[in-house]
C-alpha cells in the first residue's frame, strides 16, 4: 500500500493536529534558513523581486496535482442545517474564538474606514515591550484577525491568534491549555514582528503538521505594502523561532481590498477583477514542505472584498494537500453566501465528497465576515469531515450554517 495511506498521522481531525508520535523534532523545515538571520529583528524583511506576479484572474498558472485515491465508493452527500444559537458541544472553544473573529472584525468596521485615509506603512520605532502574563489587547480598531491551532502530543491544544496593535505591527497572543495556571486565562500576550504590513493589511495563519521527522510550524500569510503577498514561520524548534516565508521571493500580489484564507498547503485570495485564486506550496511526491509555489484562478468571481473561509473536506492530509481538498466560502457578486471545491466536476466517481455544495439562499451584507472550520465525522471511515460556517447577517447577529447527520431539514 501507499505509504501515504499508510500513515495514521495524516487523517486530521479538522484542525490542524499533531499526531501522537509527534515527541521528537530533529529537521527544520525547508522555509526556515538561520543563515538568514538579522540579529537585529525577528523576522529577516522580504527582498522582493523586481517584477511582481500578479494574481489575475485570466491568467491560469496550473498547479501541479495528482488525485488520491479514495479508500471506500461515495455516499450520499450531507445537507445543511442552519441555526442562530451556537452551541456544538466538543467544539465550543473553537466556535469561541471564531466568533471572535467575526465579531473583532465586524465590530471595528466603521473605525477601519475611517482609518483608511492613514499613512500606509506605520513602522517607525522599536517593536513593543511585551509583559509576559499580559492579556491579548491593543489591537488598533479595524485589525484583521486570524486563529490556528494544533493539539500536542501530551493532549492539549496550543492556538496562537495574529492581529495588528495600535502601532500597525503585527502581533500575536498565545494560549497553551498545557500551560495554564490554575484558575487563570490560558492567553498570553507574546509580543509582536517585523512585517511590511499597512493599513489594509489581511491576515490568514495555519499550521503545518507533517510526519515525525518534521517540526510543528505556525505559518502566518498577510498582506503588506504594494499589495504583496507575504509570510512568516514560526517554528518553537528552530533558531531562530521566527523568520520570513519562501512565498516572499515569488512576488504575488492581490486585490487591494483582497481578503486572505488559508489551511496548509492551500491559500485563497481575490485578484483585481473580482476572480479567486489559489496559491499552493508545490511539495514533492512525498508531500514535504516545499519552497516552491504556485497559483492557480479557480474560475469563481465574487464580490469585490468579499470575506473569504476554507476548510479541509477530508480528515486524510493526503487528500487535503490534492484536488477536491478543500472547499471556501465567499460571497457571490449577488451577496449570497456560496461554496466551491475546486476542480469537482473533473473527479472520478471514487472521490469522496463530505457534502453538497448546494447551500440555503443566504444574503448577508456586503464583505460580511465569514468563518468556517471542519471536524472529524465520528467513526467514518471515509475521512469525511462535518463543517460549520459562522456568518453575519444585516442585524449583526451570528448565525451559523453546518451539516449534522442527525437531521436532513434546516432550523433557524
């Protein structure tokens, strides 16, 4: 058998999880070069190249993808069920935090807009003294939010929230359940990096989670100055712990109003005219981490600044990483709430495919946040997962959308 197939670690439970023979790291990681290292700063500023690539939507730079095969024939596709109240049970602390993010965004619209007549880049001084202990705060009014979490070999979850302090930087909170005094808040305020970030910058972290040999890395994506598409790593085994991403050398850049999503290796952004794009780290056949990339328009316009949310359809790393992997949601041009799979329709009856992708006609307000996240089907062996999608509507109230096997009707 594949050896693909034959590793247990790879079927995610939704999040991005280490598997339980995660205990020793001994590689770093392709993207992280010490050798770079400015002394001076955390992160080593991108040197961009002189010609950016620019993410147009009739431009169509294929990807290189081959399909997994399935395991087991299809089975009938889930429906959606929608409900206002938020409450699942074993998910709730992630629900939590994605609330969070839709509520932070939403809640400082109008102060965005009022800032966007700002100077773009706001980066004069030292980075901020950090007081070990300290609640995440400061984050300036309009700040992006982005939330990735991985579940350590000694069964907690270690999350990491990014957001944009008052001064612009890009800072982050960390909260290790492991690592929490009793009777206290696990989140801690880790400080902040050098970025190009702007004004306008979008945030979009995953984390990369792969085999024994490899070490568990937070790789944050954004958007900085001239609309470039950057990243950092941070990677607790390395030294130094926080240095720039490959993606930096390829001179992407998106839509000045682009938002961001990602889940590794995938990443989705907005072109200038409207069209969604893919960017993917292009591993090996062996599926390790890469400083290759490449985009991809995946043939969906939507509405100009549309808020963007991916999810894994698959609980395999093997299937996430191939075509028919993921599934986002946006806005379409008409403001409803959509969902694509990329390349779908050219899958072969074995694919396996979690849900329908038919969804209740939902309008929300235009660019309204938007927040997903997928979970493990219990005792599937299909590796199919269930999702949940957190959405505002006119009221700015959260509604939520999900598949639930135990009933086939829609609630509200």
């Amino acid at each position: 058998m594949d050896r693909h197939n034959n590793y247990d670690a790879r079927n995610q439970a939704g999040l991005e999880v280490v598997p339980p023979s995660h205990s020793l790291y001994s590689q770093q990681l392709p993207e992280v070069r010490p050798e770079s290292w400015n002394a001076a700063k955390e992160v080593v500023l991108p040197k961009y190249p002189e010609a950016p690539q620019h993410l147009s939507h009739a431009s169509k730079a294929p990807v290189e993808l081959s399909i997994a095969p399935a395991d087991s024939p299809a089975a009938p596709k889930k429906r959606w069920n929608r409900r206002r109240l938020i409450i699942i049970g074993g998910v709730v602390a992630v629900v939590v935090i994605v609330a969070a993010v839709l509520g932070g965004v939403l809640g400082s619209k109008n102060a965005s807009k009022a800032e966007d007549s700002a100077s773009d880049a706001v980066k004069e001084g030292s980075n901020p003294t950090t007081t070990p202990g300290a609640s995440p705060q400061f984050a300036r009014q309009g700040s992006p939010l982005s939330v990735t979490a991985k579940r350590k070999i000694d069964g907690g979850v270690d999350m990491l929230l990014f957001y944009q302090d008052t001064k612009g930087e890009i800072g982050y909170a960390r909260c290790d359940t492991t690592k929490t005094p009793q009777g206290a808040s696990c989140w801690r305020t880790n400080g902040t990096f050098a970025s190009h970030s702007t004004d306008r910058t979008q945030l979009a972290a995953t984390s990369l989670v792969w085999e024994t040999r490899m070490q568990p890395q937070t790789q944050l994506f954004y958007t900085g100055g001239e609309i470039r598409l950057l990243g950092t790593n941070m990677n607790d085994q390395s030294d130094p712990r926080i240095v720039e991403d490959s993606i930096n050398n390829m001179g992407y850049t998106t839509d000045r109003e682009s938002s961001l999503t990602a889940y590794w290796p995938w990443l989705i952004c907005q072109s200038p005219n409207g069209g969604l794009v893919h960017v993917r780290n292009n591993p090996p056949a062996n599926l390790d981490p890469s400083a290759n990339w490449g985009s991809f328009d995946i043939g969906v316009t939507a509405l100009a600044g549309t808020k963007l949310a991916m999810v894994p359809v698959s609980t395999n790393y093997t299937k996430i990483a191939d075509k028919g992997g993921y599934a986002v949601f946006y806005q379409g041009t008409d403001s409803r709430l959509l969902v694509f799979i990329t390349h779908l329709n050219e899958l072969n009856s074995s694919y396996v495919q979690s849900w329908s992708t038919t969804l209740p006609s939902i309008t929300m307000p235009k660019r309204a946040a938007i927040a997903a996240f997928s979970v493990a089907r219990p005792a599937d062996t299909q590796q199919r997962v269930d999702t949940y999608v957190l959405y505002l509507d006119s009221a700015s109230n959260i509604n939520m959308l999900y598949t639930d096997s135990s009933s086939g009707t829609v609630s509200t």
